[in-house]
C-alpha cells in the first residue's frame, strides 16, 4: 500500500510540474478596408472625322472604351448640345445662328472583351434623352466597342465648305455603391 500511495505522490508531482502555474490568452481584431479603383480610357480621344450621307442611317466607329474597376460601375455619355450643330472650323466655335440636324446622336457600347467574372452590358444612349452607355459588376476589366448613329433627313441643311456638324461627347465612369 505504500507503494502505491508513493506511485500517486510522485505522479501528482510530475503532473503538477507539467501544467502551468498560470496561463494568459490575448484575442486580436484584424479589421481592413480596400478602396474601391476606377479607371476608364477612351480610344480614340481624339476628333472622329464622319460623312453623313443626306438621307438614312449613317454609322461610325466611335472607338472604344475600357473600363477597369473592383466595383459596380456605370458608364455615361453626355454632350456640349443635344443635337450635331453646325461648327466653323476656323474660328473653332459654334455658328452664332446654327443649323442643326433634326435627330439626336446615338452612342452604343456593346462590350467586345474584358476579364471581370460577370461581363459588364452595353446600352444605346440617345444625346439629350439618355446617357447610360453601360453598367458592369466591376470586379476586373470591360471592354466596350462604341458606334455612333446619325441619323440625317433629306430636310437637314448641307453645309458649305469649312464648316461641319459638331458636338462634343463626354464619357464618365462612376462607381455605383
């Protein structure tokens, strides 16, 4: 009996040199933001040289745009006036009287490549009516191909040498949260 009382004794000692004295936890938080990137670029940024035939539907490449982006987006157009206006291309300004043609330009995007999980989708914006050019999920690259409509009415005016139908477009790229 002793030796097993002296076996206990000495496993109660071992086992309590095995355990801690004391022992100490610490939780850590780890919170974290991303911000949200965007970037767009339009090509060409440049003039788009055109000839409208005098009656019917008269289209052009208008470029492309790209649209890079960790978050939803919408893609707009807007422009300087609501319809082609007429331009005198010396002084580079407005006719103080201008002739204007009798429909509004069309901008379409019509997505064409890009590596975001879910494609973005193109849309038709009419100049003076609507401006929504695309909407994507972001979370990658969209890239649109854009064609610009006109259509032009044997009852628009023919401009003299020097001097065009006008108007500048804007594009915009904005998150949408």
């Amino acid at each position: 009996m002793k030796k097993i009382l002296a076996a206990g004794i000495v496993a109660l000692a071992i086992g309590a040199m095995a355990l801690p004295a004391s022992a100490a936890t610490s939780v850590q938080t780890v919170d974290a933001t991303l911000g949200s990137t965007l970037a767009m670029t339009a090509t060409p940024s440049s003039t788009v040289s055109w000839t409208l035939a005098s009656t019917g539907a008269n289209t052009t490449s208008g470029g492309s745009l790209t649209v890079n982006s960790n978050a939803p987006y919408t893609a707009t157009v807007t422009a300087d006036k609501t319809k082609m206006t007429e331009w005198i291309t010396a002084s580079s300004a407005y006719a103080s009287s201008p002739k204007t043609l009798s429909t509004a330009l069309s901008v379409s995007g019509s997505r064409s490549a890009g590596t975001a999980a879910v494609a973005g989708v193109g849309a038709t914006a009419v100049v003076g009516t609507s401006t929504s050019l695309a909407t994507g999920t972001g979370l990658g690259t969209d890239t649109y191909d854009v064609t610009l409509s006109q259509p032009t009415l044997i009852t628009d005016s023919a401009l003299p040498s020097g001097q065009t139908y006008h108007i500048v477009l804007t594009y915009t790229a904005s998150a949408t949260f």
